[in-house]
C-alpha cells in the first residue's frame, strides 16, 4: 500500500507513525511548497528532524534566532 508515491513501512506497527508524518506535513506543509524551492524545502524538513532527533542543539541560538526573523520577514515580502 502507499502513499501517492509514498511507501508505508511492512510492519504494521510502525504504520501509525508513517501516517502521523505525513499527516503533519498535510498541515503545515501546503502553505510552504507553494513557498519553498525544492532545495529550502529539503533544508526546512531537515531542520525539523535534526531538531526532532536532538541533532540541533541550542549552542548557536542567538544565530538561529537571527535566521528566523530574516525569514519572518522574507514570508511577510510574500504576505503583501
């Protein structure tokens, strides 16, 4: 079975956690790939699972903090 290309994993107690993914993206992703370019989109959802698996860490916050008033403020460019 799949997922409009999408393979949902064999072991059907991993299924859920397939379908919650692609349930977030529904929810927040349809707004930013009209957004994105395919490569910002790339970054975007490795950000959120670097940040999910604890790989990004807090050690350059003031920077990240910087980035993303830049891109509330690219997003606000969009918004006129």
């Amino acid at each position: 079975m799949s997922i409009k290309g999408g393979q949902l994993p064999s072991d059907d107690a991993m299924k859920p956690f397939y379908v919650l993914g692609v349930n977030i993206a529904l929810q927040v992703g349809s707004e930013l790939k009209t957004m994105l370019s395919k490569e910002e989109l790339d970054l975007c959802i490795k950000g959120f699972t670097d940040s999910m698996t604890g790989a990004a860490g807090d050690e350059k916050g003031e920077e990240m903090f910087q980035c993303c008033v830049q891109l509330v403020k690219i997003i606000n460019l969009f918004a006129l």
